[in-house]
C-alpha cells in the first residue's frame, strides 16, 4: 500500500522544497505544485510532493494515521508523529 503523509515546507531552492513531516526534514520535488511557499502543507510520496493541502486537513490525516496505527497495535511497522507547527 502506498501512502501519501503531510509535510511542512521549510525552504524552497529551484523545484525542490526541505519539508519537516513532524518527526524528520527530507527534500522533496516541487515539480507538480504550482507556486509553492514557506509555510505550506503538502502531501508527499516518497520524494514527491502531489498536492498542497491546508493545516486542518494535515491535522486530520495525521490523526487518522495516528488512529489506524493504534488499532494495529504493533502490527505498524514506521513512525508516526503531529504534524510540525
């Protein structure tokens, strides 16, 4: 199963953007956002981002994640934290 986790833009250089997604800063590609900025959530897969979405719907996701990784108990395997402020 693929998963796509929110993130928070950080910095932006060129097509690329540092992203904090609540528990580590990765880069990802900028290459189907259009007009990112510092500040903005997004969904990533994998290096990518695929969408900007608002805080609310970052909060939410990250909840139902969080949810779903409860009811596994153990069974989930990876980390999951809030959403970076």
């Amino acid at each position: 199963m693929c998963l796509a986790t929110p993130a928070k833009i950080i910095s932006i250089k060129n097509k690329m953007a540092e992203v904090d997604d609540g528990h580590a800063k990765k880069k990802v590609y900028l290459v189907l956002i259009k007009n990112p900025k510092i500040g903005e959530y997004l969904l990533v897969h994998t290096n990518l981002a695929i969408s900007k979405i608002d805080k609310k719907e970052a909060e939410e996701i990250i909840n139902l994640i969080s949810q779903h990784a409860a009811k596994c108990q153990g069974r989930f395997v990876g980390k999951v934290a809030a959403p970076p402020h």
